[in-house]
C-alpha cells in the first residue's frame, strides 16, 4: 500500500497510508488527515487523491507553495521516492513493487506546472526581514485569480496550462482538447475567462458537458477542484495564485 510518511529534517513524525479511493488532506488545521504544527503551513495547505491507479498532489492556494522534489507545483502525479516540501516538512511518497510503475497514463502525465521558485525564496526572505513569522509570506493584495490549469484525470495526459481567453474542447481536429464520444459534439464546449472569473459553456451536440456530475445547459463559472466532464476526457479544473 502506497504510503506517506512526514518528516521534521531527518526525524519520522509519523506514516500514513493511502487507501484506494481515499484522500489525504495536509495542513495546520486538526481536520485534516495530516497535521503539520508549523507557522510556515496553511490551515489546508495540500491534498492528495487516490485517482485509478495514480496518485495526485494538488496544491490548495497555500500562502507559501507545495514542492516536489525542490520544485512548486500546482498539481503533479506521485511516483516512488517523490518528496514533498510544506512549510518546513517534508513527505515522502513510498509505493514500491510492481504497483508503483501503473500511473493513468504515460507520457506527459509526469509533467507538472512549475512556478518561479527563486522568486518565492525572495519573497520568503523579504517577510522575514520584515518580522513575519518564519516562513509566512505576506498576503497578495486584490483579487487577481491568476492562470488556471486543467489536470487530466481520465483520456489524456498531463495539463493543460489556459493561458488564451477561449480553450475549444470537442472531438473536431481544430479544438484546443480533443475528446472522443460519439455523441459530443463538433465543438461541444468552451472554457473562456471573463473578468469575473473562468466560465464553462455549453455549445453543442447531443452529450453535454458535465460540472461534478452535472449537466451544464448554458454556463456555469468554475471553482477551484471543479470535476469537469466531456465526452470520454475528465478534468480537475484549479487556479494558480499569480
């Protein structure tokens, strides 16, 4: 059974396994499934969701980032020896045998969407100069949402990073995701971003899109985590703080 155990430097704090279906939640907070008693963590900093065969790391807007192996991520595929960075924890991701080599897919799936890691370190350096406590960033002013990328979780692999206004999805050659479906349409929906946020929209044929099981007739505006459908293809839809 895939495991993941939670370090202080080079001491074992404890070990958490990972049942098939399940989700663990990471952060400062007693609710969640991994408690890291740390300044430097958010209330509900990461999760990590058994997906078919794989497993996968999704960010949850923490002030201060989720790293695997050294690296910010929004969302990546969990593979053997991986190690994650919260605040100043680390987890380690062990699931060895014949098991560890399945992933939902191969390819691209190992990707994941990398943010400026030296700009992050500045920015932990300036607070601390400040007198923030260790490890805390400062809060982002406004509300600028940032990019937003969707996670193949079902018929493709990778991501897809949404840095045009309008992404086409549908089982024609021209879209920016191509589907499969015999009833999906031409162009079956699109994801465009407004100044309120990412909208999902229905445009045709006779399989219409799903937002979390279900249908969108029209548009609907997308949240953070959405489970967005179309055809044979199932998205994670999450926004990136800028």
């Amino acid at each position: 059974m895939p495991t993941i155990t939670l370090k202080f430097k080079e001491n074992t704090i404890a070990e958490y396994p990972i049942n098939k279906g399940g989700t663990l939640s990471v952060g400062r907070l007693n609710d969640n499934q991994i408690v890291v008693e740390n300044l430097a963590v958010s209330g509900h900093h990461c999760k990590i969701d058994s997906v078919g065969e794989g497993y996968l790391l999704t960010d949850l807007q923490s002030k201060n980032g989720t790293f695997v192996n050294q690296q910010r991520i929004a969302s990546h595929w969990l593979k053997n020896g991986d190690v994650v960075t919260v605040g100043k924890h680390t987890l380690m991701f062990t699931h060895e045998g014949a098991a560890a080599a399945a992933k939902p897919s191969m390819g691209d799936m190992e990707k994941t969407m990398v943010m400026d890691t030296a700009m992050h370190r500045e920015m932990l350096a300036k607070s601390a100069k400040a007198g923030a406590p260790a490890g805390a960033a400062p809060s982002a002013e406004g509300g600028d949402e940032g990019a937003a990328v969707l996670t193949y979780l079902a018929g493709g692999d990778g991501e897809v990073v949404l840095t045009r206004k309008l992404i086409k999805i549908g089982k024609a050659e021209n879209n920016d995701i191509v589907v499969k479906g015999f009833l999906v349409g031409g162009t079956a929906a699109t994801i465009a971003k407004r100044p309120a946020g990412y909208y999902l929209s229905y445009v045709g044929g006779m399989s219409k899109p799903k937002v979390n099981g279900q249908p969108v007739k029209e548009s609907q505006q997308l949240k953070d985590y959405d489970k967005i459908e179309v055809g044979s293809v199932t998205l994670q839809f999450n926004l990136t703080k800028p």
